[in-house]
C-alpha cells in the first residue's frame, strides 16, 4: 500500500523479535510472525517450536535441499537446529497448553485494551480459520501481536472491545503495528514507542481506545 | 498369527470395506504424514455419508493433492471436524470453504490441540477431559466449563474414529510404525483412536524382528493393514509446493 506508514513489516517483527531473551522457547505465526525469524539478535538463541511438533527448526531450505518430511507449521520446509527434537501433536500441544512456550507471535485482525484478539474469524463468515491460535493465545507465557494499525479502511485495530469473534481474553502482552509499541492496559494501551514519522497524535487519532504514557 | 495378513497388495483392497457413513481420521500437517494414496483410492472406492477428520481439508496450495475437499466435491461427504474450514489468511480460499459456507457439509471446527488431544483421549481410554483452549470464545457458548485452581477450563469429549488413515516411513510385518520427522504429527494419535488403521508405507515392509523395539512409533497392535507405496507416478510422493503468489 502506498500510503503505508511507519515501520515495515520486516521492522514491525523485528521490534518484537528484540523482546526475545536467550533461551527462549518462540512459536510464530503463519505470515508476518514469521519474519520474526529473519532478525539479528546478537548472541541470544531461541528455540523455535511448531505446532506440527518440531521443536527446535531453522531457516527455510531453497529448493533441492529439502527434506520433504519436515515442514513448520507454515508448511515451509525448514531444516532443523542442533539439539532438535520431534513430538506427536498431543506432546506439541502438551508443550504448549502447559506453559512452557516463552513467547507465541500471532497475526490478528483486531487487538483489545484489555488483552483480547480476534484472528479466526472474519466478519459475515460461517467457519474460519482457528489451527493452533486458541491453544497458544490460552497457554503461552506471553503472547505478543503483529497487525497493521488500521484496516485498508482507516478504521482502528486497536480498540476498547473486539467486534470480531475473539480467540483468547486477556492474553495479549505487546502489540507491534506499523505506527509503534503498544501494550495493552486495561483503558488503553500504553504507548512504549512510536514509528519514525508517526506522532502521539496520529497513533492516537487511529486508535479506537486512549493511548496512555 | 495374522501378521502377514496386515500386508495388502493394493490401496483399492486396503479400503475396499469402508461403508457408507464410516468416520474417518486422516493423518498429515501440510504434506508430511498425509496418507495421498488412500485419500486417492477411497475417492475411487465412493464411500458416502462420511465423516472425515484431519487437521485441514486441503487444497490450499499446488500442486493440489488428494485431499478431504476432493472428497467432499465428489459428494462422499456429511460433516468435516478440522481445525480449519477457511484459510488463515482471508485472501487464500480453501476449496472446501463454498462448500461449507453454502451448507452442503457440516463442519465442526476445532482447536488444533483440542483435536489433538480428543484424539488422544479416544485411544486412551479417557471420555473427556477438561482445557484452558477456547474458555470465552464463540466455541464455548452454552458448554461446560469448570474453575480448578481459580482458572476457567473447557469440557472437551474423546474423538473416536472407526478407521484411520496414516501415511508412516518404515514398517514391519507386525504392523509397527515409523514416522520420519514432521510426518509424525496426528498419525499416531489417530492410529490409537480407530478401531481399523490402514497405512501407506514409504519404504519396504521389514520383516518382523527387524525393526529396533525402542524405535517404533505406533505399536503393530494398533495397525490392521499396511501397503507399500509403489514409486511415481503409481505411488504419490509428496513434492514440494509452489510459493503463493502475495
């Protein structure tokens, strides 16, 4: 888009990507929370995890190198880290409803000042798409969001109360969007950076609930 | 001993006896695990009234494989228990999706884990069992929930499956199972939830006693039926998928 403004989505996922700490166990979304991946953390080491039960994968494979049988849960066929190990999907999700993932990245549509999302479920449809976002937004020990501030309309993401059909309630701890760094706080999100170009006053004119500190 | 009746020449006898309204469960994340060659052959077969559970119904990348949805266009199918019925991302469609949004299948969509898990029960002999997954969204409108330790979780029911179909790297005559990396996933939770397990099996079947014990996956005693996959274009071989377009 060209009207597109403030951090890329490459930046967006590197500003939570920096959140990371050595020893972290991360699960990333499809999409966006992918590029997580890309981002030089210096020498912290995460261990990323896919809900297809690989635990510990590495960068996506060029073609004619894959191993056919191992994908991540974006369905990429990635190579695996030293210290490697693969589970079933009820040990996966074990590791995850148990709290032992450090971080899960998501995609989502709408973000609540009270630490709700909505990533499932589109206006007017009748099914969606849930894959393991309810059991990670319920068992990770955080659970950090990338969107774009708005919607192609103008309209505000980040809102008092979600309107689409939620994934999780109160889960959400940080929040990256082109505009900046946002926390949920309960009667709005706190404000902890903003985008080169993006003033307190234009995130606070495209957000749907009151930008605090 | 029936050991050397798990072994079947072809994927057509393999389901030869699925009847009509038989549920299910098919194995696979993305390709790995995905039993191709059965999904193939039970679309020849034209078992109807079906319920099919797996992760997707497929189709959401090319080249396209066999997959649920082309079970559901060929008309075989009553109701899909998935964790998705539309793609993450609004702008990708599922081939299942009209079909589902037009109400000629019934969908119940679920949690991966949840799935999972259900699947777990079933073979474990666990009826239900309570999660965190899903308390205060649409899914749990009118539900049991329950508070244990000041936190609200979810009822959630075993998920029993009459047949499962598995796709496993390695095998011997008794029936054990070896996965390959991500091939894992569903397959041995589905193999222990179903009364009737046919896999397709990547390499030849090893005689019995050749495969290390510590080494096996699924235990033969959950395996009915086993083919060997024969090589392209008889057999199907995963490949990889074509990067979408953005």
């Amino acid at each position: 888009m060209s009207d597109r403004m403030g951090w890329s989505r490459q930046q967006m996922a590197d500003r939570l990507a920096r959140e990371f700490q050595d020893g972290w166990i991360v699960n990333l979304g499809v999409g966006i929370p992918t590029l997580c991946s890309n981002t030089d953390i210096g020498d912290r080491q995460v261990i990323y995890h896919a809900e297809n039960g690989v635990i510990g994968y590495g960068p996506v494979l060029p073609e004619g190198q894959e191993d056919l049988h191992l994908v991540n849960a974006g369905g990429q066929n990635v190579s695996l880290n030293p210290g490697a190990a693969i589970v079933h999907h009820a040990d996966s999700f074990a590791i995850i409803r148990s709290g032992r993932i450090d971080v899960t990245v998501m995609g989502a549509y709408e973000v609540s000042c009270t630490g709700d999302f909505a990533n499932w479920k589109v206006a007017g449809a009748k099914g969606g798409g849930i894959g393991g976002a309810m059991d990670l937004a319920a068992g990770a020990k955080r659970v950090f969001i990338i969107l774009e501030h708005t919607t192609r309309k103008g309209e505000p993401r980040l809102v008092r109360r979600c309107a689409l059909p939620v994934t999780a309630r109160g889960v959400v701890t940080l929040v990256a969007t082109n505009y900046g760094l946002f926390e949920p706080a309960g009667e709005g999100f706190r404000l902890r950076e903003l985008a080169p170009g993006i003033t307190r006053d234009m995130a606070q004119a495209a957000t749907g609930a009151p930008l605090i500190g | 001993m029936g050991q050397e009746s798990k072994l079947v020449a072809s994927f057509a006898e393999a389901v030869a006896d699925i009847p009509d309204g038989a549920v299910i469960a098919f194995g696979g994340f993305a390709a790995p695990g995905t039993p191709y060659n059965l999904i193939k052959a039970l679309l020849a077969q034209g078992a109807r009234n079906l319920t099919c559970i797996a992760n997707t119904t497929g189709g959401a990348h090319q080249p396209r494989m066999p997959d649920i949805a082309m079970l559901v266009e060929n008309g075989q199918v009553r109701k899909v228990i998935c964790s998705f019925t539309a793609a993450t991302r609004p702008t990708d469609v599922l081939p299942f999706t009209k079909f589902y949004e037009a109400g000629e299948v019934e969908a119940e969509l679920v949690p991966q884990g949840t799935l999972a898990e259900r699947l777990r029960a079933a073979g474990a002999g666990i009826p239900a069992f309570y999660t965190p997954t899903a308390v205060g969204t649409e899914l749990a409108e009118g539900r049991e929930t329950r508070v244990f330790n000041g936190r609200e979780y979810l009822l959630e029911y075993a998920l029993p499956v009459d047949y499962a179909f598995l796709r496993a790297h390695r095998a011997d005559a008794a029936g054990n199972l070896q996965y390959r990396l991500s091939q894992r996933n569903f397959n041995p939770l589905m193999a222990m939830a179903a009364r009737t397990v046919i896999a397709e099996v990547e390499e030849e079947i090893l005689p019995a006693g050749a495969m290390d014990p510590d080494q096996v996956h699924t235990p033969g005693i959950f395996v009915q039926r086993l083919v060997r996959i024969p090589p392209a274009p008889e057999g199907i071989w995963p490949v990889r998928r074509q990067e979408r377009a953005r």
